[in-house]
C-alpha cells in the first residue's frame, strides 16, 4: 500500500499544526525519498510532532533534523533527532550550520513566515542542496496577509515569481546572470500556500537549438501568416487607408 503523510501526522506522539490541503502536496513531492539515506531539515519544529511524522514517513535511514528559536526544543535530541538553535533570518546562522551539517537533500521552511525570514532562507540554503534536492516554502500565503506586512512589493511570493525570470534567463538571447536561482534551480512549483524549487545543476545549462538528421520537408512556416502572400499587417494597413 502506498505510503500516506497524513497517517504519518496522524501517529506522531506530540502536536503539530498543518493545513489540511499540504498533505496532498507532500506525498506529491516527498514519495520518491521514502526509505532512502536523506538528509532532511525543517524550519520551525514548535512541539516537536512534525520531527517524528518526518521519521515514520522517510523511514529509518533518514537523518532528520530540526530548527528552532526556542532552546527547549532541544529536548528532542533524546529521541534521536539533531536540533539546531537559530535565527533564520540572519545569514551568518545557515553558514555556521551549513559548515557542521554539510549538503542536505530537503529543506521544509516553517519557520516564522516573514518576508525577510522567507527569503533569507531560500538565498541561503539553495547553494547547499543536493542536485535532485528540494527547497519547499511552506506558509505563502503570509506573503497576502496584513499581520506579515502584506501585500507588499516585497512579499515572498514576489521574491519567487522574479525566480522564475531568472530560471528562462537561460534560453539563448534573452539574458544571462550571474544569480544562485539561474545557476543551480532547475525548476520552481507553485502549489496553494507552497512554493518548491528543485534543485539539479547539471540541467541549468543553456537552451540551445538542436536538429536531427531527419529529412527535411522544406513546409513553409505558416506561423505569421501565408508566406506566399502579403502579409496581414499590411492588408490591414490598406484597409484603414480606403476607410479613412
């Protein structure tokens, strides 16, 4: 029987709050992991339920490990779990975990939803993900609520749509930069109050035309019209003249 998050969320011994619609989207992102040697972090572990909802969903080979403000979510290192103390919204805390922890495979933000808390996250662990690793932003929808300075220029979500600016970059002639989404995210899914990047470099490479060695049936391209005949524009162009 295939393997259901809910009923892993269901199990866990300790509280922990999700919405209802993101199970769906975990079994969607997380299935091919289960049961393999990952490593996976999340932002924001509150009660601890969500570290052994991890556990009892990837299984035992996986190395869970957890992020929080609170010092008492230490506690949980005694049911084998790591726990890291830390602001995410100050750049020199990932580089100091990112040194101790190494690359990862998955990282899930649940943290404190704040823009800067948001993007910050993002800007910082993208570079320390696996190729075939996950990125999930969890709790978008802060990006169009009041209480998180919302709806601003400066919300998350704008920060991903701009993302996806820099993912097309890579098609011949529009633009290149020199910028951490361009060089390592290979694709980014925006789900109802989730965003995920999908982190594979050797597929962030330049879009360049190829062919076959197919015959070719020399069809005139029909896109902008008959080529045999005069184009549109200007038979519109003398159809206002007579008008006029």
């Amino acid at each position: 029987m295939e393997k259901k998050i809910k009923n892993s969320f269901i199990k866990s011994k300790y509280l922990s709050n999700k919405h209802l619609n993101y199970f769906d989207v975990y079994d969607d992102l997380f299935k091919d992991y289960i049961d393999k040697d990952i490593t996976f972090v999340e932002v924001g572990v509150l009660n601890g339920g969500s570290l052994f909802m991890w556990r009892d969903y990837f299984g035992p080979k996986a190395r869970i490990i957890g992020i929080d403000l609170n010092p008492a979510a230490k506690k949980f290192e005694n049911d084998g779990f790591e726990i890291f103390i830390g602001d995410q919204e100050k750049p020199e805390f990932w580089n100091d975990f990112f040194k101790q922890v190494g690359m990862i495979d998955i990282l899930l933000d649940d943290g404190g939803h704040t823009n800067n808390q948001q993007i910050i996250t993002a800007l910082n662990s993208i570079k320390n993900i696996k190729d075939e690793g996950l990125l999930i932003i969890e709790d978008t929808h802060a990006s169009y609520m009041k209480e998180f300075g919302n709806p601003s220029d400066s919300s998350f979500i704008n920060f991903a749509k701009k993302n996806v600016d820099y993912i097309n970059y890579r098609f011949p002639n529009i633009g290149e930069v020199k910028e951490i989404f361009y060089r390592n995210v290979f694709s980014i899914f925006f789900y109802e109050s989730i965003v995920c990047y999908k982190i594979n470099r050797m597929f962030c490479k330049k879009n360049i035309p190829v062919k076959n060695q197919g015959e070719n049936l020399k069809h005139k391209d029909f896109r902008y019209g008959d080529p045999d005949k005069e184009d549109t524009l200007n038979e519109l162009k003398r159809a206002l003249e007579i008008y006029e």
